[in-house]
C-alpha cells in the first residue's frame, strides 16, 4: 500500500493539469492534450497486450502483457482523474453563470 499515495498524487496532479487547462485555455484542442497522450499510451497498451508490438522484454509474451496490464489501469484511472476535471470545470462554469445573473 506504500505506492497508494503515490498513485493518488499522480491522479491529483493530473486532475490540476487538466482543470487549468480548462480555465486558462479558449480552445477545445489545447484543452484536449492529456486526454489524447494517454489515448495514445491506451493504444500502445492495447497493441502490446495483443502481442503485436514488442515491449520491454521481448522473449516473454506474458512480461508484454503484465506490463500492457499496468499501462492500461493507469491510463483508467488517469481518465477517471480527468473526466472529474471536466466534471467540476462545467460545473463551476455553470454557477458561475448562474451568479452573475
């Protein structure tokens, strides 16, 4: 359980790249960075866990896929941080509309 927290402040600190994204930037593209680097390490995750790319260690197919495994929860829980992000932006973007009424 020693790596939990390290986990959690990895989740936190992409949670704050992506809020600040979201109030700093006008457009959606910029705004769209960390969610399209871990599609891209998603993809990569999931051509590896099929064996058609190789990976670290290239003698073992189940090295490939225990490593394709770790990258593809990170990037889940990684999506989970920043669909939060988006969450809490929208709606703080909505009371701040609703205030200045």
């Amino acid at each position: 359980m020693k790596y939990g927290i390290l986990i959690y402040l990895l989740l936190f600190i992409i949670f704050c790249i992506q809020l600040l994204l979201c109030f700093k930037c006008t457009q959606i593209k910029t705004k769209l960075i960390p969610t399209l680097i871990f599609v891209i390490i998603l993809i990569y995750s999931l051509l590896l866990s099929f064996g058609l790319l190789p990976g670290i260690y290239t003698d073992t197919s189940s090295t490939n896929q225990i490593e394709a495994i770790i990258y593809i929860i990170f990037c889940a829980l990684s999506f989970i941080s920043i669909a939060v992000a988006w969450i809490v932006y929208k709606l703080l973007k909505v009371f701040n509309k609703n205030r200045s009424k």
